[in-house]
C-alpha cells in the first residue's frame, strides 16, 4: 500500500477530530481508492510508452513531425525548449487540447455560446465552422451572477465609458488617479469595514508586485501549500525566505511558527524580522476555506502578521458576501492583510488590498503597480462600484442567499450520488474527482455534448493521482440548470464508473 | 669506564626480558587482556577521539521565554504623509488632450497618450457594443472559458499588423513582459540586459533567476565585450556552453531616456554571438516608423530576425494591457509557461475592442499620422533646446523627452516647483516617478510626452511656460 494513500485518510479523520463538529468548518478529503490510483498510474504509462513511441516514428521521419520549427534551428543557437518540458506538450497535451481554451462568443453568464471549433488532424490545428453552440455555464467564476450584459451595472458601466473613456494612459503616482478610483476604495472600505483601501488592475499582479512592498529580506513567510502561484511568485521577488506548511493543517502551522521564533533564521540563527502567514479564503483547487479562528488565535499568540488572499471569497462567502471574515464572523481588524480580487464576484476585473491606513499608505509608496502601471479603466471600475452598492441592497442579499442555497444543493446531490466531492461543504467550488486522465478527458466532451460546459484539470496544475472537475456555481443558475447538470453527470456518471466513494453508497439520481 | 656494557650485563638483561616472556605466558588471561585493552584505549584516547560538541537543547521553559521576548518590527515604517505619491493631483473628466484638475483645464504633457485616442468616438463606440454584447469581466483565465473571440481577432490582427506568424495578448502591460522573460529564460541560461530597461523588464529578469550581465545603456561595444568574455569561458567548457541559452533584452524606445537601441549591429552580433533577440517596443509601437510599426521599420530590418516583439496596449493604442508577436514556435510556448497568462483572467472584452478599433484607426490614418508625430516631436526638441538652462535628453523623433535642469542645479525639489508653477499656468508636465530600488536609477528629470494633436502655438506656449519657470526657480 502506498503511503500518499494512508496519509491523506489519517489527515482527514484528525480535521473531524479537530472541528469539534463546528459546522462552518466542515470538510472532507476522502482518500483515493487504491484500484483508481492504479489505474491512474497505468493511464499514464501508458501514455508516455506512446509518446516515445511517437516521438521515435517522428525522429526517423515514418511520421510527419507536426507543430511549429524554430527558424534558428540550423544556424547553431542553443535550443530555445528542454526536450522533456515539449515531451508533455507534444504528446499527452495535443491529444486533447480541445477541452481546454474553449472560445466563447457571449457573455459568460449562466447559459452561453462556445463558438465551435472542428479539427482535422488529432487538435493540432482548429478551423471555425462559425456556429455556436449553447451550454449551461459550469466553468467560469461567476459566484454572484454580475456577468450580464444589461441591467444596472452594464448601464453604469457604459456611462463611464462615455464619461471617462477607456483609460488614462498615466500612472496613480504621477498623472493617472481619477476621482473615481478614490470613489472605488473609499466605498470598498466601507464594505469590507476597514480604514482604507488601494486597487489594481489585475489580481494576479496585485499579489506578485505588493508582497515585495510588504515583506522584505530578513521576514519570513509561511504559506499554505496550495497557494497560487502569483503569491508564490511575490513571495519569490520580496527576498523574503519562505516555508510552507501542509495545507489546512494549523498543527504543522504551529510546530513551524514555533521553531521559527526559537531558532531564528536555520543558518545564521538571526532572530526573524517579521513573520507573515499568507493563506486564502477559498481555496480553488480543493474547495476548502481556511481555518481563520484558528489562525487568528495563533497569529495573537505568535505575534505574527496575516496575509489572506480572498480572490474567491469576497462577495461569494458569509450572509453579507464580506468574505471569510463575515462567515466566520470575526473582528476584520485581526486580519492585518486584505487582499482580493474583483474578476469573480464582481464580474468585473482587478485587485485589491485593504487594511490599516498606514499600510495603504506604505503600499501606495512602494507598491510598484502604483508607480509604473497603468491606473484601471473606468468602465471597470463603475462595474465594481455598481455592483458593490447592489451588494448592499435587497437584490444583493437575494444573490448571496441563491448561491449559497445553490451550493448546499448541489453539494449534497453530488455526495448522495456516490461521487467524491473535496471541500468545504458551503464553499461555491465543488472539485468532483476524476482520476484517470481518459476519464477526465472523456466526461469533458461528454458533459459538452449533453449541453454542459464544465472545466476539468489535471496534472500539473493538480498532483498526479488527483484529477478533477471543478464546478463553479452561480447564483445566476436555476434550479432547472442544476437539475440538468446533474442528471447528465449522473449518466455520465454511470457510463464511464465515477462513482467512487466508499463512504457513501452509490445511487442514481432518481432514486435521491 | 660504565658506559661499555660487559657480557654479564647482557646476559642478565637477556635473562629479565625472558623472565618478563615468562610471566606473560603464566599471567592469567584475564590480566593479559585488560592490558591489551588499555593499550588500545590509550592509542584510541590519543588518535581518534573528536571533540564532542555541547549539544545546544534548549529547555520548554527556555524555548516560551524566547517567544514572549521576540519582539517583531511594526508591520510597515513610519510613513511620510508628504510624499509624492499621497499627494497626487485628482482628474475630472476625460484625460485626453487637455485633462480636468479642480475645475481647471490644462494642457496635458504628461500621460502617454501618444496617437490622442484617449476619448476617441469610434473607440468609445465599439467599446460599448463589446459591453452591450459580452458584459464587462471575462470571468476566467484563458485556459477556462476566458478565451472570447474578440481574443482571438484581436491577436490575429496584431500579428499580421507586424506581419508576424502569430500573436499572444495580456491583460496588464506591466505583467506583458515580467511573464514572458521567466517563461524561456531558466537558471543556467544568461541574459544580456541594457543598464536602462524600465522596471517591469528588472522585475522579468529577476523572477527569472538566470545569470545577468549588464551592459551600459546602448552602449555597443561595452556588449561586445561582454559577448567576447562568454565566449572565452564557452571555449573552456564547451559541452556546458551547448546547454546554455542566451537573449538579449533590450527595449526599442527607451522610457527612461528617450533614445533608440542600436538594432542593426545587435542583429549582426546575434549571428555571431548565437542569441535571441527580445525587444520591448512599447513606447516605438505606434510612434516609430513610417507605418507605426516601431524600431525594425525604423531601421527597415526583417522581422523575422527577432525572435520576440513584446508591447504594451497602454500607450499609443489607449486601452489596457499588453501583447507579444514572433513566430509560432516562439510565441506558442508562453500559453503554457506564462504565468501572468495562464494564472490570470484574461483581458476584458471591452478593452479589447478598443484596440482593436485603434488598431484599425492606425492603419486607416497610417503614414501621415506617423510622419506628423515624427515632425512634431523634431519641432518640439528644437524648440526645447533653445531654451537655456535646460538639458534634452532623448532622441529628436522620440515624443518622450526627459528635461532636467543644466549645471548641477537638478534637484527634485526644483522640478517639483517647475511643475507647480507650470499647473498654475494651465500646463500639465509631471516629475518622472520611480522606486529606489531600480537597478540604475535614472537622475531626476520631468517626463513630456508629446500628443500627436498638439498645435505648434500649444507646444510654443508650453516653452514659454517651462522658461518664466526657469526664472522662477533659479532667482
């Protein structure tokens, strides 16, 4: 038996054990069974034994080789790609790029149009036939519903453009800062309940060029193992050194903030500056949300400062859509660090951080987003501004509550069915695993031809062994979309043996 | 007469060494070996003991003192509330040619709204449309139902604008190019970078943890010399040098300086030297050339010899984001192995309408608009150069020029006051703005960008305003 196996199983009764049964924090990981993994295994092999295959038929020219040629490649340059990175490209990625990087042609709304793409020759070039095909919208982020093309906030949205133009061209720090960007945060402080707060234009660069502001050489950051990359990639530029910790699991957060304190820096043994613990609200991957009492509490005791990243949460999560601090119900002051991101719940685009004024300050001073990049757009911003103050409003409180009644729902007919679902039971992001890569591939196209669009990932952006669907809710979906969805995964379900769990038993969706 | 040892003596020493014999072979053995055995503890004592090093474990009690006394730094330093950068002037309005601040008009020098699109009609126009048809977010990355296919039109339209195979947009200028450097530059590869890129470049070359040499800003042969010393060190190792690549990276216009690279000696020594040209036009894009289409028009060099033209849609186009054209086996890479690309959500709809119908504005205008930009910026240069007491830095066709005050007498402070006085007067100019951790930080100087709309009456007066400053501030 393998070990990754037993592992995960331990974890998973010592979270039960941990919650005391506190009901906002209840998660499951079922372990992977044991014949799945093997398979997976195989699948892969598989696979790879056909990729040299291949790849030996193209070298000696049996096969036409495909794909673009370095125009340099004669001339003596160094080649531009490791052989190995192109291997997974050319020869596990081509054959089913279809069900990636699918075009729409609407909006992305509850129901939308794929433009349809046909290929000839195994994915490796595409022709439009230029119709469209419609499906029901299970992969885009659009917890609240704002994705819409009339309405309040399209309205708002269009008077900036006539008020304001598309852009500026300069900089916040120098000739770029609109009275409506100060409109904007002053109205986000307001309903995130702090004292202020900054924006950018894209949320990605909000972590990766703001970490570098806040931390420095000689800090240390802790961060959770399933973080995203653009934090990944700020903690990287800031100089700071960093750990991280096993995902969720405030234990192994303790023993590491603990010895970090006691021994200072491993070499030098140098006492730590500052120490940062930098987590997220709602994890995209796996669907759990983050510990935030516990992580409170061991903030206070350690003297540490929180980073929490709510790209997915704010607007989806708490019956005031404020986020993992209004779920939790918490004070918004113990968290020193708010960031987040206005492209899922607002339908809109960019990023924030708010917190103490002082450290808005600081960041307005050496962030470098707000010294070399271009301030954000006006209809994007009147986007935001309408649907925060829509937020506020009876119809904002209808939306948080759909999509919260959404999930409960859609969740429990999942679990009922026999699938495994990973996650927080009132998280919007329902991860559904898959595990062999013919079986993801083929219950994406699957999905598709019943009507709908789902978004399924696998290694790398997931570990090997754990491919899944991941399925967004909104609160634009009806019930009768739900209802489709999930009798097309429980036949697809059946067909292709998804039913995986052993901790419930597996049943039809008619007989629930 | 002792010294000489008679035969008794030998003999009775003789017979003690064989009585000494003798006992050994009656000792009991347990005698016999523990006498071998503090022999063998003696010579290990002497030989081979190390030093035991004191074992540092710390007590509970000692480890929770540690704790309560670490004291961490304050989350931020102690902010100066009267820096720049929270003190910034507040716009009204639309910033195009003139832009609003307190009610008042002025004369806008200072955004990079090259080509005057900022507020254009049609652009305004089919921005709308795209929101009346696809919303305002895309609501996804790329890779997940993010791809709309204004997209796709809007990178088709890019590549073959520059005639290039294939196209790859951003949805952030600064991103555009800190994404692409990490995605092909690895730790062993090496890149040669001028002194003078702009800081998102920096930020690029150091998330890309690969070797740096820097060169002095367009300065030819101090890259030569670089080239030549690799090239030594690759003669001494060549197997390693076969694994190693190189790019060169460099930007087309400077935003710092002004001035143009020296493209055509760095195509040649590309060919000699074997590496990859990556060229950052996002100011040339739409300013340079007979067409607008930037430096290799300017110098009228085959595109294809440069590997990857990356830009930024936030100056000449007026729209948001960024794009990067090359050939296919190039550019193809980044949409697996940028991160700004694959991680992020992609660029709204509306902004990519924008500049795709800039983008048709620049071919329908093409070389009238481009010639006019070419002479205005000439005009204003001259113009520049004949007020004393000021030094132009930058080329004569480049519309961003970088002014400083001649004779040492270039502080911050005094262009702070040159600005103040010029927004009395109705002329918006700006302080160029950059952080202290630059790699080469440029001296202070105020930052005018020419737009192409200005009438040779407002480029007059914006010489007279920045002279009557000069008395101002040097009486």
């Amino acid at each position: 038996m393998t070990g990754t196996l037993f592992s995960k199983a331990d974890k998973d009764i010592e979270i039960n054990k941990n919650n005391d049964c506190n009901d906002l924090q209840c998660e499951e990981f079922e372990e992977t069974p044991l014949y799945a993994a093997v398979l997976t295994y195989l699948g892969y092999a598989i696979l790879c034994l056909f990729g040299w295959l291949r790849d030996f038929l193209r070298q000696s020219n049996i096969e036409k080789k495909r794909g673009a040629v370095d125009p340099n490649a004669s001339l003596g340059f160094v080649p531009l790609y490791q052989s190995y990175e192109s291997f997974y490209t050319r020869n596990m990625y081509t054959r089913v790029r279809d069900i990636f990087n699918r075009p729409i042609a609407s909006v992305p709304g509850a129901q939308f149009e794929l433009t349809e793409r046909m290929s000839d020759d195994y994915n490796w070039t595409y022709r439009y036939t230029g119709k469209t095909i419609s499906a029901v919208n299970f992969g885009s982020y659009n917890y609240l519903g704002f994705a819409e093309r009339t309405g309040q906030c399209a309205t708002d949205a269009i008077n900036g453009l006539k008020s304001y133009a598309v852009s500026s061209c300069g900089t916040r720090s120098e000739i770029g800062t609109q009275r409506y960007h100060i409109e904007l945060e002053q109205l986000l402080a307001n309903f995130l309940g702090v004292e202020s707060s900054i924006v950018f234009g894209m949320g990605f660069a909000t972590n990766a060029l703001n970490l570098p502001a806040i931390a420095s050489k000689g800090d240390l950051i802790l961060s959770d193992e399933m973080n995203h990359v653009s934090l990944i990639i700020g903690m990287r530029i800031s100089g700071a050194s960093y750990q991280t910790f096993a995902h969720n699991d405030m234990n192994d957060l303790e023993a590491k903030l603990h010895a970090a304190i006691v021994h200072g820096h491993p070499r030098t043994n140098r006492p730590w500056k500052k120490i940062f613990i930098v987590v997220e609200g709602v994890y995209s991957m796996e669907g759990s949300i983050c510990r935030l009492p516990q992580l409170i509490e061991l903030k206070k005791k350690y003297k540490a400062y929180l980073y929490m990243d709510e790209a997915h949460s704010i607007g989806a999560m708490g019956k005031n859509g404020r986020g993992i601090v209004d779920y939790f119900n918490v004070d918004v002051n113990d968290v020193d660090i708010l960031m987040g991101t206005f492209t899922k719940s607002f339908g809109s685009a960019g990023g924030y951080i708010a917190g103490r004024k002082s450290l808005i300050d600081h960041i307005r001073i050496h962030s470098h987003a707000n010294t070399y990049a271009s301030s954000m757009s006006a209809p994007i911003v009147q986007q935001i501004i309408s649907s925060l103050r829509l937020l506020s409003s009876p119809e904002g409180e209808k939306r948080i509550c759909q999509l919260a009644d959404n999930t409960r729902y859609f969740r429990r007919k999942l679990v009922d069915m026999g699938f495994i679902v990973y996650g927080n039971k009132y998280s919007p992001v329902v991860p559904m695993l898959l595990y062999l890569p013919a079986r993801v591939t083929r219950f994406n196209r699957e999905m598709l031809r019943r009507g709908i669009a789902v978004v399924t990932v696998g290694f790398p952006a997931t570990k090997l062994l754990e491919a899944r669907v991941r399925f967004c809710l909104s609160a634009a979906h009806t019930r009768p979309m739900l209802d489709a969805a999930l009798a097309a995964i429980d036949e697809v379900g059946t067909d292709i043996r998804l039913r995986y769990s052993s901790r419930h038993v597996h049943r039809r969706l008619k007989d629930l | 007469m002792g010294s000489s040892m008679t035969r008794g003596d030998i003999e009775s020493l003789a017979t003690d060494f064989y009585d000494l014999l003798e006992s050994f072979k009656h000792a009991p053995f347990y005698h016999i070996s523990f006498e071998i055995f503090l022999v063998l503890a003696v010579i290990w004592l002497v030989f081979f003991r190390k030093p035991r090093a004191i074992e540092k474990k710390l007590t509970e009690r000692e480890k929770q003192e540690l704790i309560d006394e670490w004291q961490p730094e304050p989350l931020v330093p102690p902010v100066d509330p009267n820096h720049p950068a929270l003190n910034v002037r507040v716009l009204d309005g639309i910033v195009g040619k003139t832009v609003e601040i307190d009610g008042k008009k002025s004369l806008n020098f200072a955004t990079f709204n090259f080509l005057n699109f900022v507020g254009n009609s049609r652009i305004s126009e089919k921005a709308i449309q795209a929101v009346q048809k696809y919303g305002v977010g895309s609501c996804g990355p790329r890779g997940f139902y993010g791809t709309i296919d204004i997209h796709l039109e809007l990178e088709e339209r890019l590549a073959k604008f520059f005639n290039c195979e294939e196209g790859i947009i951003y949805s952030y200028g600064f991103s555009t190019i800190a994404s692409i450097i990490p995605a092909y530059s690895k730790r062993n590869d090496i890149l040669f970078v001028d002194e003078g890129v702009h800081y998102a470049i920096q930020k690029g070359v150091e998330a890309s943890r690969s070797h740096v040499k820097w060169f002095k800003h367009n300065d030819i042969q101090d890259l030569e010399r670089l080239l030549a010393e690799q090239e030594v060190l690759d003669k001494k190792n060549p197997k390693k040098a076969r694994t190693i690549r190189r790019f060169l990276i460099i930007e087309g216009l400077y935003v710092n300086y002004g001035d143009i690279c020296p493209l055509p000696r760095m195509v040649e020594l590309k060919y000699k030297y074997k590496y990859r040209i990556f060229i950052d036009e996002s100011v040339s894009f739409g300013t340079i050339g007979q067409t607008g289409r930037g430096v290799t028009e300017y110098y009228d060099i085959d595109r294809q010899k440069i590997d990857l033209i990356s830009s930024s849609l936030e100056y000449s186009i007026g729209s948001i984001g960024g794009f990067a054209v090359g050939s296919s086996f190039v550019v193809d890479h980044q949409r697996l192995s940028a991160q700004g690309y694959c991680f992020s959500a992609s660029l709204p709809p509306l902004l990519a309408a924008a500049a795709i119908e800039a983008l048709n504005i620049m071919e329908e205008q093409s070389t009238p608009l481009f010639e006019t930009i070419m002479s205005k910026s000439k005009r204003l240069h001259k113009k520049l150069l004949s007020i004393k007491g000021y030094s132009v830095m930058g080329d004569e066709i480049s519309p961003l020029k970088h002014l400083r005050l001649a004779n040492a007498l270039n502080t911050i402070g005094r262009l702070e006051e040159i600005v103040q006085f010029a927004q009395t007067r109705d002329i918006t100019i700006t302080v160029a703005r950059y952080l202290t951790d630059e790699h080469l930080l440029p001296e202070p100087s105020i930052r005018l960008i020419l737009n192409v709309e200005m009438t040779d009456e407002e480029l007059e007066f914006l010489c007279t305003v920045l002279q009557e400053a000069l008395v101002k501030v040097t009486s």
